[in-house]
C-alpha cells in the first residue's frame, strides 16, 4: 500500500516504448490512487484502441533518430514529470550506432520538456562474460562492453544529471507468463550451454521495481536488476518443459565449460530495501495465455 508520503503522488508519467514490460506497467501504475496520468508511446496503431480501454492516454510514433521534437503529438508526450523509457536497441537490426541516435533525439526532447526523472531501461547484455560475479562498476564505458550502443545511451543520459535525475537499471532477461523457456528449446538435441548460470527477472518484480523507484525517490544511480538466485540453463529448461508437458532438450558435456557470468543485484536490493516476488527463477510464474500488447 502506497504510504502518505510516496514521491509518485500526482505525477504524470510517460513511458517510451510501452511494450510487452511497459504495458504491464502502466497497468500496475493506474491502480495506484496516487498515480495522475499515464501515457504510452507506440509505433503500432492498433494498440492505441488497447491502451484506451486500459486507461493509457497512447501517442503514435515511431523512434527513428530524426524524429522532430517540433510536432506536437511529440511536445506532448514529453510534457510530463517522470520519463520512462522502455526501447528494446535491436542491436543486431541496426546499422551500429542507430540506437545513441535515438536516445540524442530523445534527450533533445527532455531539454526542451518539464521532465524532472528518467529511468532508463538498460540490460545486463551489455556484460561480457567474465567468469564471475559482476556488479554495475564493471561496465561503465563502452569499450568495456558487450553491447558498446547500449553503454553510450547511456552515459548521453547520464550526462543530463545534475539538471534531470536519471537511473539506469539493467534488466536480466525478462522471462515469466508465455515467455517460458522451455517453450524454445523443447526437443532440441544435444545442447551444450545446459551448466550456464542464468540471469532472469520476472515481469512482476520488473514492475514493482520500478514502481518502487518512483515511489521512493528515483536516484542517480545504476542499478543491476535481477532474481537474487542463478539456476543453470539445465535445471530451467527441464523444469518448464515438465511442467507443460513439453519433451526436453538433452545435453552434452562441452569439452571446455562456456564462459559465463552471474550479475549480482544486491546494490538494488540494499538501496531500496527490495524483496523479491520472485527470487528463485525455478518458481517464476508462466502461464500459456498470452498477454498484451
């Protein structure tokens, strides 16, 4: 329950890309007394009508990097208090570099808006695989990472601070309802990646954390977010597969272990005094009805 004193009281929120996270999001956001306005951008026409029915006030366009800051349905969309901005970067659709040109057009939209917060949504893919635990200190520039594109969005946004707060939280593999693992690997054969340690979020704890965020205090930070808990690929796909009834993959031994990575959240945990819903990804929820959008 929302206490007296919740920083998310009257706020108008907007969030960028309201997708299959951002939907549930917005969702989650409008049963909560305190929340005054969401809006949801989209690309897709079709999800406006869904967004309406839902309460969402939808905005139609598309975030190509030269996207005019000039047009009104653009003015205002940014014409809110806290920005979330929900972009999956498609880091292997486009052409190197596309992905900080978006997020520079989107930074000259907040200069010129009365966004005070933005929470961006990053990902733990732009981690090499090191052979350890890693924390958010171990990427901070784009050479150090995986996903070079992902790093440079977001030190651009980083860069606003101080005059905006902005929190980066990079996002584990978002698996839970119809996203069930063992969904795409059932009776595939000889797989070699079964000892890897996993890195999951469910949908539930990906909402409430944020939720928490603007609830508490959005801050200058990175913030790793995932389940506490890093079964094996082995284990989840076995499980889920039995679970649905599903025949699962089998394994080989690979001759040399594959490299890996277990991303720790403890600094988000510690920060907001988080518990999880969800810390053990072997008891995620999953459900075969998909949800929208």
């Amino acid at each position: 329950m929302i206490n007296k004193d919740s920083k998310i009281d009257k706020k108008r929120i907007s969030i960028l890309g309201c997708g299959w996270l951002g939907f549930q999001l917005a969702k989650r956001l409008l049963q909560l007394d305190s929340t005054y306005k969401i809006k949801g951008s989209t690309t897709s026409p079709e999800k406006l009508e869904l967004f309406e029915n839902a309460g969402i006030s939808g905005y139609l366009f598309d975030l190509n990097p030269d996207f005019s800051i000039e047009n009104a349905v653009i003015e205002s969309f940014f014409d809110t208090d806290s920005l979330i901005i929900s972009i999956p970067p498609r880091l292997g659709k486009n052409e190197p570099g596309f992905h900080p040109q978006q997020i520079g057009a989107i930074i000259e939209a907040v200069k010129n808006s009365p966004v005070k917060e933005i929470i961006y949504i990053s990902s733990t893919g732009i981690y090499p695989d090191l052979n350890r635990i890693v924390i958010e200190e171990d990427v901070v520039l784009p050479e150090q990472s995986a996903a070079p594109d992902m790093v440079k969005g977001e030190n651009l946004l980083t860069a606003l601070r101080p005059d905006k707060t902005v929190s980066i939280v990079r996002f584990g593999g978002l698996i839970g309802y119809e996203r069930i693992p063992g969904k795409y690997v059932k009776n595939q054969k000889d797989m070699t990646t079964g000892s890897l340690p996993v890195n999951y979020i469910h949908p539930d704890d990906a909402s409430e954390i944020i939720i928490t965020m603007l609830e508490n205090g959005v801050l200058n930070e990175t913030f790793n977010i995932v389940a506490p808990l890093h079964p094996t690929r082995r284990e989840i796909y076995e499980s889920t597969c039995s679970q649905f009834g599903w025949e699962a993959p089998t394994f080989l031994q690979p001759k040399t272990g594959p490299n890996f990575k277990i991303i720790s959240a403890d600094k988000f945990a510690f920060v907001y005094n988080y518990k999880f819903k969800f810390p053990d990804p072997l008891q995620f929820y999953y459900e075969l009805e998909e949800k929208q959008p």
